[in-house]
C-alpha cells in the first residue's frame, strides 16, 4: 500500500480537477452515476493515494447544501451503506447470522448524517427496525419509493 497523502496540498481542487477529468460537472453528478458504490470506492477511483472517503462526503455535503438536495444524499448514503453491508438485501428475518450487518448499516449511516438531519435518520432507523422492509429490498439510488417515505423531501 502507497504514502497516504490526502492531505497533502489542495486537496478541493484536486478533487475536483478529478471530477472533471472524468466528465463530471459535479462531485454530485459523479457520486450519483454511481449509486451503491461506498465513499471509500468513490475516493478510490478518484485517487487511491491522494483522495479520501472523508472529503468525497465533505463535497457532497456542501454540494447538497447549496443545491437544497440534503435529505437526498442522506437517503444516498443509506444506499451506499445497504449496498456493502447487506449486498443481498434486506434480510427476511434479523438473526444472529445478519443482526451485525444490519446495525453495522445504519450505524454507518449515523455516522455519515449531518447534524441536521440526526433526528430523522433516527426516526427511520427506528421505522425499519419496527417494521422492517421486505425481504430483499435492495435500494439502488436515493429516489426509492420506501427511502422516500422514511425519509421524504423537506427542503425548497
């Protein structure tokens, strides 16, 4: 494994050097083209010694705030988070076989929530443990009929 050096220099324009040599107007746009791929995949493909998952959210997080799209990039990272903790889906009984990924999943999620959405990523957390999904459900973008119930628009 190579020297870490996401920190080093600007990191910003870097990141978003990488975005448009990839076609990319946005980090958005280029996160979104790839839904069910983890922060750290996404920083891997724009560079895996010099982009970290960590600021690959940090610009998503901005980009979502100025563009008053917050709410469906917290329901994105439940997409991403599902996707690698339970890439069969949403189990049809939590057991002592799943009961790990499927904390693990929305704990994620937790952690990857702006302060001002915590509150109601913990309603939908205690909606799909009360009354789980269907088995198999497997999101596969922010737009999903059930992330859009749990966690419906708020923003103008």
């Amino acid at each position: 494994m190579s020297e870490d050096r996401s920190w080093e220099g600007n990191w910003k324009l870097r990141l978003y050097e990488r975005i448009r040599e990839r076609g990319f107007p946005s980090l958005t746009a280029f996160a979104e083209a790839r839904p069910t791929a983890s922060l750290i995949a996404l920083a891997e493909e724009l560079g895996e010694d010099d982009i970290a998952a960590v600021q690959v959210f940090s610009g998503l997080v901005a980009e979502a705030e100025r563009s008053g799209q917050l709410t469906r990039l917290v329901r994105g990272q439940l997409v991403r988070e599902l996707s690698q903790h339970l890439p069969n889906g949403w189990p049809a009984v939590i057991d002592d076989s799943n009961r790990f990924d499927v904390a693990h999943a929305l704990a994620r999620w937790s952690t990857y929530t702006p302060e001002t959405h915590q509150k109601r990523v913990e309603q939908a957390r205690a909606v799909l443990r009360a009354k789980p999904p269907p088995p198999g459900w497997r999101p596969l973008g922010p737009d999903d009929e059930l992330l859009r119930t749990l966690l419906p628009d708020e923003e103008a």
